[in-house]
C-alpha cells in the first residue's frame, strides 16, 4: 500500500487517503480546512495522527482552529499533547478553542499527560490545563493544584481552587479558606467559597460568615448556598442577616439555606419573604417555610396561594401540604 502523507499508515482505503492527502496539501486553506472536517466527520482513530499534525504545523489560523474544535471528541495520546501545544498558538481562537477541547476530556489516563505542560506554560495555558484537570479528579493533580494557589494570575488561582474543590482535598481547606477571605480577585474568592462545602465539619463556619459581607455580591450568594449545603446550625443569626442583603440573589440563596437548616425559630424572617417583590424569591421563601415545617407559617402560605406568579401559589400549595402531613404524622403518634 502506497500512500503520498506519511501520517496515513494505518489507513486502509488508499483512494480516501490519496484524496484526503491531497486536498489537505492544497494551497487553498479553504480546501485544507473542509478536509480537516471530512477526515474528522469520519470518526476513525487512524485519522487523528494526521489532525494532531494539522493542529500542530499548519500555516493558517482557520485552519488549525478547526482541527482544534474538531479533536475535542477524542482523548488519545497524540491529541492531547497537539491541543497543550497549541496553548500556545499565535491565534487567539485557536489557544480558545484548544482550551475548549481539553475540557471534554474524560479519560483520567489522558489527563495524566496534561500534568508535566503545568510547569513551562504562560498564564493562559496554565489556566487551561488546571480547568481542564479539574472534572478528571486526577489524585496527581492535587500538588500542582497547590501550588498554584499562590500563582500571581487570579485566573490561575481560580482554576486551582476548582481542581481541589472536585478533588475535595481536605490539605487545602486552610489556604482555601485564606482565599475566601483576602484574595483581592472577586472570582478567586467566589470559587474558594464554593470549594468550601466540602468541608465536613465547622471549621469553615467563621469564612463562610465572613463572605456573607463580602463587598462583591456574588460572593455573599455563594457564602449562603454554600452554608445551605453544610447546614451548619451556628449560621442561623448571619443568615436571617442576609435576608435583608442589597441584592435579591444573596437574600434567595439565604432563604433557601434557612429551609435546609430547618430550625422553626426561623420562620417569620421567612415568612417576610412572600411580600417580596421579585417573585423567585417569594417562591423561595414559600419552598423554605416547607422544610421550616412550622404551622404558624400557615396563614401567610394561604395568602401567597392568591399570588399573581403560578410559581410561588405552586410552592406555597407545596409547602401547605408539607407542613400539614408532617403535623398530621407528629399527631397522630
């Protein structure tokens, strides 16, 4: 078998190879970027050596932007180290769509060959590939993950967060919780808070209450969802606080994190929320009276099922029948 681009060994239908060969050898870019596509709409393995090759050496910019859009389907070996190389692109939208490719990787042996890039890479590869590592929960990715909690680009730091975060890697809660605190990027500390709900105990507790006055309020939001999902009882007084906050998101999330403590003493500074003018909120807050399970929340549930938003007369319907079954099993024991 003979066949004119030496990437084509292990492919069997000489005519499609000599046809592809030469199309993908032709002047026009235009022609070379189609049978990029062609070769890639052909699902075949024997043809990523040769779309790594185009990703890696080809004089167009669309061109490789293609081949690098079109291996984001595969995990082998040769792509993955073709898409770290061009992290470092001249083409911006190329580096984009590379970056883009690495986060569908789903083979955690792939991921392995994203870690040894990690040390020579600028900030935008870095970023990247630590984004890229975080949903494989690669062990190995932990140290450079780190380390990379001091890196000087924010960017940087918060795709290290998001690696140990998925990891849940308990050795990181003490700079993670520093993070949540002090970091003077709004995103790196909005991710360091998320990651903080891994913790499995109250430590977390005083950082957490901190972000609920974070100057930036996505920040605040994510203080209180993250306190919902760790119930943490001691976080009662700082989350009936965060009712009251600027932005309808932040005092959302809070009453969603009442419900889930479901300590009744909270029920009228929830039971406040069915005024509300932002109907998610209501519908909230109506939700979060069903896990309060207080019957006192009765009379203001039956009010809300006259709302003038579907939504919040459903959730408050919800909640009724909630507290009304959990009253009638307490009775009837």
């Amino acid at each position: 078998m003979t066949h004119t681009h030496p990437r084509f060994d292990d492919i069997t239908d000489d005519a499609l190879a000599a046809r592809l060969a030469a199309r993908l050898a032709d002047k026009d870019a235009a022609v070379r970027r189609l049978a990029v596509i062609e070769a890639a709409d052909l699902e075949d393995e024997a043809w990523l050596p040769l779309l790594a090759d185009v990703l890696r050496h080809d004089t167009d910019a669309d061109v490789r932007l293609t081949a690098a859009q079109r291996l984001s389907a595969w995990d082998t070996i040769e792509v993955v180290d073709a898409l770290c190389a061009a992290l470092a692109d001249t083409d911006t939208p190329t580096r984009d769509a590379a970056a883009n490719s690495l986060t569908a990787l789903k083979d955690p042996a792939a991921g392995e060959r994203l870690l040894p890039h990690l040390a020579d890479a600028d900030t935008f590869a870095r970023a990247a590939l630590l984004r890229a590592l975080r949903e494989l929960r690669l062990t190995n990715a932990a140290g450079p993950a780190l380390a990379a909690l001091s890196d000087a680009s924010p960017e940087v730091r918060r795709e290290a967060v998001g690696v140990l975060g998925w990891l849940r890697h308990a050795n990181a809660l003490p700079q993670l919780t520093q993070l949540a605190r002090d970091d003077d990027s709004a995103d790196v500390r909005h991710a360091a808070v998320g990651a903080l709900g891994f913790a499995t105990d109250d430590s977390v507790l005083g950082p957490l209450i901190h972000a609920l006055s974070d100057d930036e309020w996505r920040v605040r939001e994510e203080a209180a969802a993250t306190l919902g999902k760790l119930r943490l009882a001691a976080s009662r007084d700082a989350l009936e606080s965060a009712l009251a906050d600027d932005y309808w998101q932040v005092t959302l999330q809070a009453a969603r994190a009442l419900g889930r403590l479901r300590d009744a003493a909270s029920t009228h500074a929830v039971a406040e929320l069915l005024t509300f003018p932002v109907s998610n909120v209501r519908k909230e807050a109506a939700l979060a009276l069903g896990e309060l399970g207080n019957a006192d929340a009765l009379a203001v549930l039956e009010a809300a099922l006259g709302d003038g938003d579907p939504e919040v007369r459903k959730a408050a319907r919800i909640a009724i029948a909630q507290i009304s079954e959990r009253h009638a099993s307490h009775s009837g024991r």
